[in-house]
C-alpha cells in the first residue's frame, strides 16, 4: 500500500486528492511540518529536500507533487487520470501537469513578494504571461485538456485554488472561478478538503 506523507494547508493537498481520485487504498503520514518532522532523518531518506508531499511504494519514494501525479496515474491507470501512451492529447497533458509547479507557482510567488524579475531570465516569464496563457486554456473547459479530467486539472486547480481562493495572490478571474467552482465540485476535492482539514 502506498504511503503519502503530508501536513495540513500544504502543497500536500494536491496529493491528497490525487489519491482521493485514485481509488486506491493508501497510508497517510502525518508529517507536521510546523514542528519540523520533515527535518527528521527518517523523512530526509525519503525526501532529503525536507518538503511535502512525499509518497513511498514498497522501496521507491518520490516527492514533489507533480513527479507524484505522473507516478500514481501510471500505476493506476484504471483511473483514467491520465492519457494514454500514443494518445495525442498525453503531450499536452504532460506540459499542463509540469505547467503548475514550473509556472504557476513561480507566478505566485512572485505576485506575493513584487519580485521583479527579467522575464527573458525566468523560466516561467512573468506572473501576467503565465495567468494569461491559464486564461485562455480554461476559457475552453471544462477541463484543462477539453473534455476530459486527468491528474495536469489536479496540479493545475490546485495551484489555482492556492492562488485565487485561499491566498488571493492572483486576481480572480471568470475562466478561473467557473474552473476552480467545478474542481471542487468532485466529490475527492472535497474528501481531500476534510483530510487537509485535519
């Protein structure tokens, strides 16, 4: 059975509904980080970044949550959380789950500190750029690759809802509040949310 180290109002969410989306059995691990367990010699040999979410399968660990979106999609792929190899729509699946912590991310901390950054020189270009281009690719819905949900519209709407909802650190916008409205209308979302809840 996997188990997902997590804490509460982390990025750990994403994970936690991705599991939730999965279906499968799993373990969660308590990891509170505001205490400092991630620092702990155990956590470190699973995540020696010291970050959560993490989540370990018999011998294999991985962490950072997008690399834990692409893992558990693949080893479940009876939940149809991603295309399939061979499918033309897994390029853009690909580039939409890497997007969120690549670019949206970084867009969010740069809005919440008013870093300026040349956006020649950062890899994700600027805040108003990468809002722009989440725009237009929502404004066709209802998911992140058209019709169908997948593991990038876990990434994605979580990273959204941080952004907009929970820390308004990004300007609301209609594509966003329709997109993040139907996020947390899925019955894991909302598992996810009591979880995180703690």
């Amino acid at each position: 059975m996997m188990k997902l180290y997590w804490s509460p109002r982390s990025r750990s969410f994403s994970s936690l509904w991705l599991m939730e989306e999965a279906g499968q059995p799993y373990e969660r691990v308590l990891t509170d980080i505001s205490t400092g367990a991630q620092k702990t010699p155990e956590f470190l040999a699973i995540n020696p970044m010291g970050k959560v979410p993490a989540l370990k399968d018999g011998d294999s660990t991985l962490a950072e949550a997008a690399a834990i979106c692409a893992y558990v999609a693949e080893r479940y792929p009876a939940a149809k959380l991603a295309p399939p190899l061979g499918d033309p729509l897994r390029a853009k699946y690909l580039y939409w789950l890497f997007f969120a912590p690549g670019c949206i991310e970084p867009a969010m901390v740069q809005l919440a500190t008013k870093i300026e950054m040349n956006s020649v020189a950062a890899g994700w270009g600027d805040a108003q750029r990468v809002f722009d281009v989440l725009d237009a690719a929502l404004a066709k819905g209802p998911w992140i690759l058209g019709e169908s949900f997948s593991a990038a519209d876990i990434a994605v709407g979580s990273g959204l809802n941080f952004a907009v909802r929970l820390f308004k650190m990004a300007p609301t916008r209609p594509s966003f509040d329709r997109y993040i409205d139907r996020c947390a209308a899925r019955p894991a979302f909302q598992r996810a949310s009591v979880i995180a809840a703690g």
